[in-house]
C-alpha cells in the first residue's frame, strides 16, 4: 500500500494570456460576446486542474474499467464492498480538492450576468465552492449518501467515519486515484470488509450520484432542458459528451438551431455539432476569457 494522498491546494491563477490558438480564442470570445445567454455543460476536464482525474483519453476512451454499474450495486453484496472499499480509499482525495482556475472563472463569467444556466456531469461541488450558484448537478453529490430504504439523506464524510471504524485493516491505506471519489484499488479480503449501512434503519446506502446504468432524474433533465430553451446558445467546457445524459443538450441544441461552441481537449462525440471549438486546458482558456470579457474581474482567495 502507499502512503495517503496529499491534500490538493487551491492553485495559483492561471496567466490571462490566451491559448496558442489566438485565432481559435478570438474566435471564442467573439461567441461569448454575441450570445448573452450561454447554456454552459461542463465535465470531468473543468476539474482535472484540482487533481481530480478524468474518465476519457484524447479519443474517448476509458482510461481505466467501467465504473460500477447501477445493477451490480444493487443486487451483488461483492460488488458494493468493492466499490465501498475503493471509495474508503479514494474518497479524502475528492474531499480536500479545492477549485481551479477553471471553476473560478466559470463563477466570475456567472456573476457577471455572461452565463444563464451551468449545468455540471461532475459531483464534486467544485462550481459552487467557487462561487457559481443555481447550478443544475446531472449527475448528483458525491458529498451526499442517500438510504434506499427510508429515504434519509446522510453527509458523505459521516459515512466515511463509519467505514473507518468498521474497516481499521484499510485505515490509512492508499491507492492511485481515480475519477469521482473512486480509487484503483482491488483488495483480496474484500469478504470481511464491512459495508456502511444507514445509522437510522440499517438499510442499503448509496452516494447521491447518478450511477452508469441508472437514469438522471427528470426534475434535473428538466430544469436543464428549460435553461437551454430559455439560451441563446451552448458553451461545452471539459467533457467528451460520450455518455448520453450530456450529449442529449447538443443534439437539441443543435436542432434547435442554436450554435454551440467547446473548449476540450481531444475527441468530442458532438465534434461534428459544435460552430467552435477551442481544444486547450480548461483553466487556460476560461481564465484568458473571463479576463477580456469581464476586464473587472479579479481573482479573490
């Protein structure tokens, strides 16, 4: 085992200088400056400058297995100590990550009236710690643990007191993170590992996320479906859209006529969707933009 994962720090802001691709930025900040009411869809590439990974390479492929399915969690005792373990382990990494350039300049552009609606996939809270409000979580709360007996909400680092009492044999372990809490770690004495269980009923618990396999909520699709009809175009920041939930909001967005733009890095599943698209580091891009669009803005610690 090595050691525990070192706690993440806020990072010092990024240059306003714009990426290498002046004619691509420009091009940007033209789109932003003529569409006062951006849809914003964010992913796992807004918060891979925090040190929390990613799921996807360049070309959209998983950098690792599948994360856990809805079914498996449900119905296999086995599967929900492996995937417990795991977040045991991986869990105190996403807790002490702190928000990027990225994030501060998503809630600077917010505040500034340049943004209607931000709609996240990510379940950090790492947009409202930054200062972002109303923001729609497709995917849930990885700070949250939900019952599925009686419905009671638990706070995920209650849980995580629990799991450390119950499984001292994993105290203090570490493994190599991974994205959303989640950490590389296969433990062969998984069948004495303890499962946390509600500390009102004693039922089932799982996080307050939306797990593959299992369908976001129609209040969040329709909280973000309203903000997009209400916009006056899409901004895609971070995210490969390969997972349906995401790339819905571009299909209609586009169908609709509106033109949507994206900052990413590598192979979008809506590449052949977008007006724009700006491939450099989240925080780099943001934070350029936010500077000429916002000239005011500063960075507050």
């Amino acid at each position: 085992m090595t050691e525990s994962p070192a706690s993440i720090r806020l990072p010092e802001p990024l240059s306003h200088e714009p990426p290498h691709d002046a004619a691509a930025f420009d091009a940007l900040c033209a789109f932003v400056a003529a569409h006062r009411r951006l849809f914003v869809l964010t992913g796992a590439g807004v918060s891979v400058g925090s040190g929390i990974p990613g799921y996807r390479d360049l070309n959209g492929d998983w950098m690792r297995a599948q994360p856990i399915q809805w079914q498996a969690f449900r119905d296999s005792e086995h599967a929900r100590r492996r995937y417990w373990a795991r977040s045991m382990v991986g869990w105190p990494m996403l807790a002490q990550a702190q928000p990027n350039a990225a994030h501060l300049a998503l809630a600077q552009l917010g505040s500034a009236g340049r943004i209607g609606r931000l709609v996240t996939q990510n379940v950090d809270g790492l947009h409202q710690r930054a200062g972002s409000t109303d923001v729609v979580e497709l995917h849930g709360s990885i700070g949250d643990v939900l019952c599925l007996a009686c419905g009671s909400r638990h706070a995920r680092a209650a849980i995580q007191t629990l799991l450390l009492r119950d499984n001292p044999a994993l105290a203090g372990a570490g493994a190599a993170a991974s994205a959303d809490g989640d950490a590389h770690l296969e433990w062969d004495a998984l069948d004495v590992f303890r499962v946390p269980a509600c500390p009102h009923c004693g039922g089932m618990l799982k996080p307050d996320v939306v797990f593959f396999g299992e369908n976001v909520p129609r209040e969040r699709v329709a909280a973000a479906s309203n903000a997009l009809a209400a916009a006056d175009a899409m901004l895609v920041v971070g995210s490969s859209l390969m997972v349906f939930s995401g790339y819905r909001f571009c299909r209609w967005a586009h169908q609709a006529g509106m033109p949507i733009a994206a900052i990413n890095i590598g192979v979008t599943r809506a590449d052949a969707l977008f007006s724009l698209k700006v491939q450099a580091p989240c925080g780099e891009a943001l934070t350029a933009l936010a500077a000429r669009a916002v000239p005011s803005a500063s960075y507050h610690r």
